[in-house]
C-alpha cells in the first residue's frame, strides 16, 4: 500500500504598499500617507472616509458593492490621485468606514501601469501594449 503523506499547502501572500493620496481639485492640501493592502481581485481602491474628507474629497456618487462574504453595501465613491514609488494616477476611491483596511484595487494599479506578480506578491511596472494601423492601412 502507498503511503500517505500530508499534503501542506502554499502559504498565500499578502502584499502591503506605501502610497501618497491627495485631491486633485486641491492641490493646497497636505497629501496623506498610508498603507494599503494591494488588491488586484478589487475593483475600486477603498480608503477610510475621515482620511477623504480630511482632503476635502468630494463624494460624487454612491455605489452598491458585494463584500467577500456576500453582504450587499453602498458607499460613495470620490476620486483621488495615488503615488506609488515615481507612479502617480488618479482614481476612483470607496469612501469606507472606520476600521476597514485600505486597498489599492485593480483600476488603480492600471492606471499607475504597476502589476502585482502572483508568484513574488511584488509591484512591478506592467508592459504597456498598444495596437495600431499602419499609414495606408485604413480602408478610405
């Protein structure tokens, strides 16, 4: 008979970044720094409500999301600009409640064009692809 062994999983990674929010409406406010846990499976980005409000982030719509554990929510969501490293974009953001751990959410990885490798959990700089038609090659 074979024997058996246990079978032990990978671990799987988390991986937390340092960022600089800041309204790109109000360039005269202090940016704020704080950690985030990159969440490449997230849509939107999620920060804290009294950190936007602290930065006089306007609430511009309100949104219904469904949380991991399938509980239906809505929150308002503003924009802020995002520093990562030398990368800088502006992004939509979750206004969320107290306690709840910030995120850098898919949309915002994209537009900083960084990627979270799934092996490492590391930040990379995502290769940037573009399609175009040659001179000549569009129908007239």
């Amino acid at each position: 008979m074979a024997e058996t062994r246990p079978r032990t999983l990978p671990a799987v990674g988390i991986t937390f970044t340092k960022a600089r929010v800041s309204n790109p409406r109000r360039p005269d406010l202090a940016e704020r720094k704080i950690e985030l846990l990159v969440d490449s499976g997230a849509g939107f980005s999620v920060v804290p409500a009294s950190v936007l409000d602290e930065l006089g982030v306007v609430r511009q719509s309100r949104r219904d999301f469904t949380l991991a554990d399938g509980t239906h929510v809505s929150y308002d969501v503003g924009e802020v600009t995002f520093s990562v490293g030398d990368n800088e974009a502006t992004s939509k953001v979750v206004f969320a409640p107290e306690g709840v751990t910030p995120l850098l959410g898919a949309l915002t990885l994209e537009g900083l064009t960084l990627m979270l490798n799934p092996v490492t959990r590391e930040l990379l700089p995502m290769r940037l692809f573009l399609a175009g038609a040659r001179h000549g090659d569009a129908a007239g």
